[in-house]
C-alpha cells in the first residue's frame, strides 16, 4: 500500500506542475536561447551584402530601326542609274534599252502619248464603227463637270475609273470612244450668277435686263470653263 501511494503522489505532483506550467525534466541553461538567436541576427548582418546587377539601358525612340536600316544600306548593292534616252516627238519608244531596276516616270511615260495620238488610237472611226457589231463597241460619256465651279477630288475619281475602263478596251480591240464635255447647267449657273450679282453689287437680274445678265452669265461660263479645261 505504501508503494502505490508513494506512486500515486509522484503521479498527482507531475499533473500539478502541467497544469501550473513548471517543467518536470531537468532545467534547461538559462540564457542559452537568446544568445542563439542573436547568434542568428549577428550571422546574417555579417554576410557580404549582394552586388547590385546594372540596368539595362534602352535607346531612344527609333534608334532600332534606324540601325537596321543603316545595316540594310550597308548590304545592299549599289543601284546602276540607266541613262534616259530621249524619243522623238510622235516615234514609238525603243523598247530594247534596258530598264531601270527602280520606277521612274520619266523613262516609263514619257512619249507614248505623243505617239498613240499620231497612231490616231484616240480617233473614233465611223466606217469602221458602221461594220462593227455591238459587243465590239465600247462608247462611253464623260459625266458632264457642271459650269458652276471649279473640279475637285470626285471628277478626278470618276475620270481616273472611267479613263481605264476605256483603256482596257481598246487593248482587248473593241473599238471605243470616250467623249468629254461640259455642262452649261444653265438654271444652276442662272442662280448662282443671280446670288453673286445681288452679293456684290445688290442688283437683280430684272435691274440689268436681259442682255446684260446674259453678259454676266456667258462671263462666268467662260471663267469656269477655262479652269476646266486647263
């Protein structure tokens, strides 16, 4: 009995001292966990601070593609100028010179339309058109610039489509005809010479009378026209 008591006690001691937060073993040295960690702290302050790695540096805008291209001139081979050999006034172009390796309109263009005129392949021919049937036929009017103002960007246009619509068929043989004129426009050019005249001078065409308004109207159908044709 005095043995399981002694036990019991030995027991009952160690669940006190957990529950109190004492330890049972053997005490640890005092003093030995803060130095390790300042040990630790020490260790780490002591070590070689890390080299700092350069930045890249980046030129400026464009340089890139500047030093390509500069590489790009350097590669390539020099381009020979062809001399340009002047044709005659209304001869066909010697076609056996060699071509430039680059466009120049001045070798390419010049002097074919010297040539085709004198060829007359822009001169209509009523006895051959008379012979010719229908589907060979290519006949096509300008849509008439107006005398009220001066051309812009959308008769260029117009022109440009229907100039090689033209073209195309006369090289296919068809014969062809592409007509030109103008517009009088004559109540739209009435208006406008009406508005301009009262502007100006604050007279009606009923102040002048009919003769002198048609004076003025013939004056501004001239001006127009000659900035359209030339």
């Amino acid at each position: 009995r005095a043995m399981v008591a002694l036990q019991l006690d030995e027991l009952l001691s160690a669940l006190e001292c957990r529950r109190a937060g004492k330890s049972t073993g053997p005490s640890a040295p005092s003093g030995a966990a803060p130095a390790d960690a300042a040990d630790g702290k020490k260790d780490k302050k002591e070590k070689e601070a890390k080299p700092v790695k350069d930045k890249p540096t980046w030129g400026a805008p464009g340089e890139g593609k500047a030093k390509k291209d500069a590489a790009a001139k350097a590669k390539a081979k020099p381009v020979e100028e062809v001399p340009f050999v002047e044709t005659p006034e209304g001869q066909k172009k010697d076609l056996s010179l060699p071509i430039a390796a680059t466009y120049n309109p001045r070798h390419v263009e010049s002097a074919w339309s010297a040539w085709w005129e004198k060829q007359k392949y822009f001169t209509p021919d009523s006895k051959t058109s008379k012979g010719t049937c229908e589907s060979k036929k290519f006949i096509m009017v300008i849509p008439p610039p107006n005398v009220t103002g001066s051309l812009h960007i959308g008769h260029t246009l117009t022109c440009a489509i229907e100039d090689s619509l033209t073209r195309w068929h006369r090289m296919c043989g068809d014969l062809t005809l592409w007509l030109p004129g103008l517009d009088h426009a004559g109540i739209a050019t009435q208006s406008v010479v009406e508005k301009l005249l009262y502007k100006n001078e604050k007279l009606t065409r009923h102040d002048l009378g009919r003769e002198k308004f048609l004076e003025r109207v013939w004056a501004w159908k001239d001006k127009n026209t000659s900035h359209i044709k030339h």
